[in-house]
C-alpha cells in the first residue's frame, strides 16, 4: 500500500481500530479520521477497546456508527476535506436474523449486495469525503480468493460512473504492525494475510498510476471477468465460456448489471 506522509486519510469500516492506529503510528499522514461501522459498545464487546484508548489518547478523531452507504450516519464529519479514503477488507456485516436475511428482497444476491456496498464507498467517497483539490484517491484492499474475486473489483464497480481504476499494489501487512484483521463478526482475526490494494480516483491523470499494477487480462483476446487469457485459439476460448466458472462469473455480471439499471 503506498501511504505518502503530506495525505489527510480517513478509514472506513476499520474493526478494531487496528489498522488506523497502526496507520497513524507508522505513517504519521498528516490528518487521520477514523471510523467504524459499529457502535462503541458492540465494538469493545466484539474486540476490546486498546486500539480507540490509544487514539484518543493522541487526540484523534473516531466516529462509531458510521456506514458509509447512509449519510444519515455521518455525523460531524466535514465534506470534502480527504486525499485518500481507505477501506480494508470490506465485507458486508452478517444478518442478524432470517427475518432480516428475507427483507433484503428474494431478487437480491449476496454478490450483488457486497458490490453494491463497495460501489457506494467509491460514489460517496469521490461525491462526499474527498477534496476536489487534493489526491482524490479510493483504496480497496481485498483478497485474491473467493468470494471477493467473484466480485470483479477491478472492472465492475466503478460501472457507468466517472471514477477511473488506476490499477493495484501488493498489500503487505508488515508495513502495518499491530494490524490485526478482523472477521466481521467474531473476535477472531484472519490468518491468511495476503490481500491486494486497488485504487480509483476522478483523476485519470493521478501520478500514482505509475506506481501501480495495470488491469491484467484486459481486451478481446481474454476474459476480463474471470482473469483468464489470452486465449491462443478460438476452441480455447469456446472450452473457457463453457466452463462452471465463467458460467457463474456471467450469472454474478448478469445480476449486477441488472441491479445498476434499477
Ligand atoms: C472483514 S471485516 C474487516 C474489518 C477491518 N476493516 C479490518 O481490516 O480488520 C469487514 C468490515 O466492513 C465493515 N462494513 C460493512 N458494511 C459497512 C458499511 N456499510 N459501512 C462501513 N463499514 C462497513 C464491517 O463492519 C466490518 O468491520
């Protein structure tokens, strides 16, 4: 993850508080705001509370409750005052009961509600949080396994707007000690580490791009959706659209596109 020192950064959906502390100890940006999505209470049921004494003791600003789907939950929160909005590991948080698993609608697929959660960070992080005068920078970090690489991060997301993918870095975890990775909902942290940073920003122009891993499997030759390619003949091509996973990827697009046009 590149981190540059003159940035003002707020993190999204942190769990513990880990990854801000860890973010602020090490990399000293020159403004950091944190937040989480739950309440304080939930939080320190879930984690302990070391991470939030350790920033609040730095004066640094936390806000609890905060999704960044609603702007409702917001708060105090000044717009259009960041360079880089960060978001680790983004997952939807579990139902809470079958009751609230049926609400979200029968036509809706745990895909296609885990994309939408990522698109809306980029479309109110670029309309909302960052400065128009600054970086303008969005960072994904997710995981190169399923179910996050059914979700097409680097071509899907950022669909019919006028965010630009700039493209990817390794996420390593020892530029950040003390991170612990955290499950949605239990207290466990997740072992298996090796995660990606994507970034976008309304800058197509933006610097970093040079210091980035372009879009892989990109033109006619490959399939964008499952990374595969080029493909040497046509037969190859025919054998990969008939296969179990590219069925499944075109069902997922199929879904989401039909939930964007909604
Ligand atoms: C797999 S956990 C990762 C937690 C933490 N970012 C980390 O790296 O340890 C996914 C996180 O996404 C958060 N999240 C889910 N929906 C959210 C939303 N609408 N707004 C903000 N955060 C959200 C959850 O609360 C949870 O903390």
């Amino acid at each position: 993850m590149i981190i540059k020192k003159e940035w003002r950064i707020l993190t999204v959906g942190d769990g513990d508080l880990s990854f801000s502390c860890s973010l602020l100890k090490h990399h000293q940006p020159a403004s950091l705001t944190a937040t989480v999505y739950d309440s304080l209470e939930t939080m320190q049921g879930k984690y302990g509370d070391d991470f939030y004494q350790e920033l609040k003791a730095r004066n640094n600003p936390v806000l609890f409750e905060f999704d960044v789907t609603n702007p409702d939950s917001w708060g105090s929160l000044k717009p259009h005052s960041f360079d880089l909005i960060i978001f680790q590991f983004p997952l939807l948080p579990a139902f809470r009961s079958f009751e609230e698993y049926q609400n979200r609608g029968e036509d809706v697929n745990i895909n296609t509600l885990n994309r939408r959660l990522l698109r809306r960070f980029l479309i109110n992080s670029c309309s909302h949080f960052l400065d128009p005068q600054g970086q303008q920078l969005c960072f994904i970090t997710s995981k190169d396994v399923k179910p996050y690489r059914e979700w097409n991060i680097e071509n899907d997301l950022h669909l019919y707007t006028n965010i630009h993918y700039l493209g990817s870095t390794a996420f390593d975890i020892n530029m950040f000690p003390g991170y612990k990775i955290r499950n949605v909902d239990r207290d466990k942290h997740v072992k298996d580490t090796k995660g990606i940073t994507y970034v976008w920003s309304k800058n197509k122009n933006n610097d970093l791009a040079e210091e980035l891993q372009q879009a892989l499997y990109q033109g006619d030759n490959c399939c964008t959706a499952c990374r595969a390619g080029p493909f040497s003949t046509q037969s190859d091509r025919v054998e990969h659209n008939l296969s179990k996973k590219h069925l499944n990827m075109m069902e997922f697009k199929r879904l989401w596109l039909t939930d964007l046009k909604k």
